[in-house]
C-alpha cells in the first residue's frame, strides 16, 4: 500500500491477517450471545463471516439443550456443519 503525504511517497506496511483463512468451531456449545463477539472478532481479522463454521455433535449433551435451536438458526444452515466421531459414516444415522 503507498501513501501520498506533500507529495511525497510513502509506503506504509499493511498488517498480516491474524486468523486463518477459514475457521472451524469444533463441538460448538456457546450461548447465542458469543456470536456476535466471534463475527465482530473474524470481520476485525478479515475473515469473511462465509468462511466461519460451527460443528454440532450429537454425541454431545448440549446437542438436545433447548437453546441448541435457536444457536443453530442465528447461525445459519450454511455455516452449520453436523459432527459424527464414528469412523464408519454408515452408522450415522443410528446415532441420531
């Protein structure tokens, strides 16, 4: 990036991205109010809110917690990815 002060150039650095290029919650149990704390802090680190993801395993508790829902549905089903810790996905289904 190059900067023009009276006429002269001056060329500033710009700052590296601090996050990744796309970000991954595994097993995501937080209450609806730390999303817009975690877009805030992905939109600061320029990374687009597309390429933010939250897994959701049912082999967790807090998958049938009645706030899981509304968690899901703020997010939005493009960002919502379905964990399974089974090494055969056959089986997914019975798990649910």
């Amino acid at each position: 990036e190059v900067e023009v002060m009276d006429g002269q150039r001056k060329r500033r650095k710009t700052k590296p991205k601090l996050l990744p290029p796309k970000i991954y919650f595994h097993a995501f149990s937080g209450k609806a109010g730390v999303l817009p704390s975690i877009r805030s802090a992905c939109t600061k680190g320029n990374i687009s809110l597309e390429d933010v993801y939250f897994g959701f395993p049912p082999a967790i508790k807090n998958f049938y917690a009645p706030k899981t829902p509304k968690i899901m549905k703020e997010i939005g089903i493009s960002q919502l990815l379905l964990e399974t810790d089974l090494e055969d996905a056959t089986n997914a289904w019975d798990d649910l």
